[in-house]
C-alpha cells in the first residue's frame, strides 16, 4: 500500500485492509481461490450460503449465459452447517481476512440455528443474511420483499448473533428499495449489501421452454451494474447515510472503475461476483486499482469517496 | 513424452485417483487454429518453458477454461445462416475444453484442442491466429484412471467426444504397452467425424480407418448413423455388436467414451448389462471450471442411501465411473 493512502475500511466495527469483498456463492467456503490469488489481500470475503441441512441444489441447467451477464438457479445447494463446521472452518480459521458467514433458511428457526452455532466462532467476523435468494421455493426472497417480514427476521437473527456484526443483503426486486433498507436498519441490522441477483428469464425458441430447470434464475454480471449503482446510491440517500450504517455494494463490479462507481454511489465496501468465474483473482487486481485511483486523485482517505456523488 | 506419460498414469494408479496438476491462469499463444473438414476446428496452443510443467502433466479427460470474451467475430459470409442471431451477442463465460493432445517439444509445451461451432463462441474462436494470445486456466478437473489388471480398452465416442480420447489413446499406447487399445468413433454422418486424415490403406475391416488413432498403432472403428462411412448405425450398437463378437473376460476389459449425453447413458447401460468398468467423460454448462459457480452438476447415486446427490462436472469430473452418474433422459 501507498504510504501516504489509506484504503483500510471501519465496517460496523470491522476494521477492513481494503474495501474489496469477494460475493457470497462465487468464491466457495473458504480457501477455493487460493490457486489464484492470496485470500488474504482481500477487504473481506463472504461464503456461499450455509443451511442448517445439506442441500442438493436445483436440476440442470443452472446457468445460461445472457448479452453482459449469466442467469443461475443454483438453489441454495450448499454441505449444510455441520460438514461446513467440521470441514470448511478450520480452513476459515487460518485465514486472516475477515470472514462473513452467508446464512440461509426455509424458515426464521433455520437462519437462527445457523448464525447461532456460528456466533462464538471467534474466526467468523459476521454473517449476512441471505433474504434475497431468488431461486429457492421457500424461504429466500418472500423473507426480503416485505418490510414487516424483514424486521422480524433481522431483529430474530439479531438477538442471535451476539457481538458479531449482522449484514442483511437486499434484493433489487422490490418496488421500494429504501423501504426495505429502512426495515433492516430498524430491526438492528449493522450493515446492508446489495444488490442480490435480478429474477429473469431465458427462453430457448427452438424448444419454446424456459433454458434452465427452474425456469427462472438470477441475473448477475455487468448487465446489472448500472441499476445496482442507482439502487446503492438510493439506499444511501434514504437509509444509510443519516445512520451512518455501511453498504456492501455489488451487481457486476469486474474492475476498480466499476467498484469505485460503487464507492462513488456511497457504499463503504464493494464484492466482486460473477467476475471471480472470468477472472478468478480479479478482486486483488481491483484492490490495485483503487489504490492507483486515490494516488492519481489525490485522495488520501477513501472514506473521503464513500458517497461523494456530486450531484448539481 | 514417454517419461512424462508414464509419471502421468502411473501416479494416477499408485493414488489411487486422479490427483490433478494445480490450477492456474495462462497466457498462451496460438501457434495453429486450423478447420477440419467443414465443422471442426484444432486449435494448438503454445505454453511458456515458465508454464510449461504443469501443462505437461495434465491427464487425459482435464480440461481447460479459455477466455474468448475479446475474440472477434467473423465476417459476416463466414457466419452460418443458424447462428446469425447469437453471434452478435456478447460473450462473457470462458468455455471449457477438454485436452486433444498433449505434446512437450524442448522447453516448450503444446496443447491442443478440438472443437466445432455451435454457438458465439465457438464462431469467435475460429477468428484466433498464430500469434495470439488466449487466457487459458487450467488443468482442471479430473483424468480417466487406468484400473490394475485390464488388458483391453475400448474408447467410445460420438462427435467432438473424440478430443479426450485421442489424447488417452496416446498417453495408454506410451504407459502401458500391453493393453490392447481399439477405439469406436461415432458420428451422425461422416462429415461430422472431427478427423483430419483417413487412412484407408491401413484399414481394418470397416474400410475406414483415422489416422489420428493409427498414429499411435490404435485400430479405429467408425459407425455413422446413416451409414456413410463405416458401421451403418449408432456407435454403442456398433460397440455391442464388437463385445457379441468377441469373447473376452469382463474383468480384463474397460470402456472409456465421451460424446453426447444420450450416448453416454447407452454406454452406461451397456457396461452394467456386461458387467464391464467404465469411466463417462460428462458435459455441462459451467461458469467457472473451478467448484465457485456449482452450476454444472451432474446427478450421481448417493453412497449411503437410495436417493441421488449431485456432483459437481468441473471438480468431481469430467470422468466418473458409469456406475455412479443417474441419467435422466
């Protein structure tokens, strides 16, 4: 790092080298990047979703490519809580990036269950709940599109968690964003990431079906940066700035531009998605990359950044 | 070659699985991007003396992610009239690719691939000269395995299935010279058998045999469905026909085949039916190559119970053991 640039991150408590994640669901349990780059150069980094129970996932395909994005219907497929106790956190316990654990459910009981057994790890910097999650039957979204459903299962999970920081992560399908943010907050949530993926639809013509399995899947990739940007900016304006909770931004970010948008928009850290599947190690390029943004602008501080959008 | 084939398989077998090479991004240069007939494709990659070891040991069945995001299109003449539509759009998942070949020339390493187009992609790769680099990670995945005590191996493919074997067709004639190898190429019709060169003057009693297998001293049999060059017929009737005909102990004999899925899943059949060991090299659409994305599942046989689990194709395959993969067709 630059001598004389500070690119190191309080958030909600956590104090970040760098404010570049790697997102939930693209970057395994823990070490699965390590062929590519050092995990530890990164800000944070959040695991795939983790349930109480091993799920199988969804049928094939999950995935098919679209113009500047990719849809997936992964459906939540994940060891489960005890194989990921057992395996993947000694594997989390060497590391020392901050670990957010990425916690999912049917149910409230289910979220609780995980976050509960999690929350005296000392290696688990905090978790993020998984409200948002298109692709599963149960569960997922209908706990992230209503405001009253939001503030029970954030304040539940909050009682849970204990001293760990609780991060709720925000779908975009919502009509109001803000509303949804505003819930979390009250309910004691720590800090917000957003944007999951975007509910969309692929349809093979020749066999005039739906291409994957679930008929519909997440969008994610630069196709949906530019609404995330807006979305980010938004819930910053109306929620996150008076209160002064931190946004994980995300939605498409593949470079320090995109992430520094993000930064612009007013999230205090950003996560890198789909881009870890092109270019697996592209989050400690990005790190590079802010750091060569603050030195060419004379930045010193990248808190001076976080939602510096100068509007006339 | 030998020595690096031998430590290859040899490993293999003492491990008692596929143990693959570590996982890496590449910068490789083209060194050949040549058409094949009317539909296919090798592409020869070039690897740096810096990279060159641990592409030399990558196993037969690996496979690699090629980058083609920033590849240009053909123009427009040279697009086929049923990929008009996806070619204008963009691509943003590297492809993955199995292992044609495998060759290690002084300090440098050459791999090559076999592919057709089928989609954007594709039509973009045929655009890549000699000079050019591509973004490769790999080796990814894990390798066919040769079990103790066989003595005849039977490589069935269908279309673009051939790449994989051709490459194990080479590394099983190199390592284990005692094994009988005969390979069954199928095809719909004989323009779309991914081979360059016949050789007809050394043909078997099919009256067409591939050079590409005869040049590791590997008898190649073709069957296409219609019937215009070899077997009239689809390869596993093809295969069935050859094991009705030859009387040889079920232990002593494996299959290894890749091709279509629904030819796979008749391979499958055909082995359990003869009680025969055989490994699937399998295909799935995949993000990432490396177990991040999880979108390439492949529904196995759980070990301890009725029901079914899914296995990942980047990172528990491409090859699995037949007995274990559900086909759901």
């Amino acid at each position: 790092m630059k001598e004389n640039i500070d690119i190191s991150v309080d958030f909600a408590g956590i104090q970040l080298s760098n404010p570049v994640f790697t997102a939930s669901g693209t970057c395994g349990y823990a070490d699965e990047l390590a062929d590519f780059m050092d995990i530890n150069c990164l800000g944070g980094f959040i695991t795939k979703s983790i349930t109480l129970k091993p799920r199988k996932g969804n049928a094939t395909p999950r995935i098919v490519e679209t113009d500047s994005g990719m849809l997936n219907a992964i459906g939540l497929a994940n060891i489960g809580l005890d194989a990921f106790i057992e395996e993947k956190l000694p594997v989390i316990e060497q590391l020392s990036v901050p670990v957010f654990v990425n916690a999912a459910g049917e149910n409230i009981d289910e979220y609780v269950a995980v976050v509960q057994r999690l929350a005296a790890e000392k290696a688990i910097a905090g978790f993020e709940l998984n409200i948002s999650c298109p692709n599963v039957a149960k569960g997922g979204l209908s706990f992230g599109t209503d405001p009253a459903q939001v503030a029970e299962i954030t304040s539940t999970v909050k009682k849970a968690v204990g001293e760990k920081v609780l991060m709720v992560k925000l779908s975009p399908a919502v009509t109001n964003i803000g509303v949804i943010a505003r819930a979390a907050v009250d309910a004691g949530a720590d800090a917000l990431s957003l944007v999951n993926t975007f509910t969309a639809m692929v349809i093979d013509i020749e066999t005039g079906r739906p291409v994957l399995a679930n008929r519909t899947g997440g969008l994610s990739g630069p196709a949906i940066k530019p609404i995330a940007v807006h979305l980010v900016n938004k819930v910053y304006n109306e929620v996150a700035k008076d209160c002064g909770i931190p946004i994980l931004g995300l939605g498409g970010i593949r470079t320090a531009s995109d992430a520094i948008e993000f930064i612009i928009a007013g999230a205090s850290a950003v996560a890198v998605g789909t881009a870890n599947f092109i270019e697996p190690g592209c989050a400690v390029k990005i790190v590079e990359g802010i750091e060569k943004y603050c030195v060419r602008k004379e930045i010193t501080n990248i808190k001076e950044l976080v939602g510096s959008l100068e509007v006339k | 070659m030998n020595t690096i084939a031998e430590k290859k398989l040899n490993e293999t077998f003492m491990a008692g699985s596929c143990s693959p090479a570590n996982k890496r991004l590449f910068s490789a240069v083209v060194s050949v991007n040549k058409q094949i007939g009317r539909r296919f494709f090798r592409l020869e990659l070039e690897f740096s003396a810096a990279d060159a070891e641990v592409l030399a040991n990558c196993q037969p069945g690996q496979f690699a992610q090629l980058d083609l995001s920033a590849t240009a299109l053909p123009p427009a003449e040279a697009i086929p009239e049923n990929l008009v539509d996806v070619a204008s759009r963009k691509i943003l998942l590297r492809r993955p690719f199995s292992f044609a070949d495998v060759t290690v020339k002084g300090d440098k390493t050459f791999v090559d691939i076999l592919y057709c187009v089928v989609g954007p992609a594709s039509l973009r790769m045929t655009t890549v000269s000699a000079g050019d680099s591509v973004s490769v990670i790999g080796p990814l995945g894990n390798g066919f395995c040769v079990p103790e005590g066989k003595s005849i191996t039977l490589l069935v493919s269908g279309g673009m299935g051939a790449g994989p074997l051709l490459y194990l067709a080479k590394v099983l004639t190199a390592d284990y010279p005692q094994l009988e190898v005969i390979a069954f190429a199928g095809a719909k019709t004989a323009s779309q058998l991914p081979f360059e060169a016949r050789l007809d003057e050394i043909s078997q009693q099919l009256g067409f045999s591939l050079g590409e297998f005869a040049k590791y001293g590997v008898e190649s049999i073709v069957a296409t469905d219609d019937g215009s060059a070899g077997f009239a017929g689809l390869v596993t009737n093809c295969l069935t026909e050859w094991l009705d005909r030859h009387t040889l102990a079920a232990k002593d004999m494996i299959i290894y085949s890749c091709g279509p899925e629904a030819m796979l899943a008749r391979v499958a059949e055909i082995a359990e039916e003869r009680k025969l060991d055989c490994q699937l090299s399998m295909e799935r659409m995949m993000a990432c190559g490396i177990g991040l994305c999880q979108s390439c599942a492949v529904e196995c046989k759980a070990t301890d119970s009725s029901e079914t689990t899914y296995k990942l194709c980047c990172k528990d395959g491409p090859v699995f053991n037949s007995r274990e993969v559900t086909f759901s067709l």
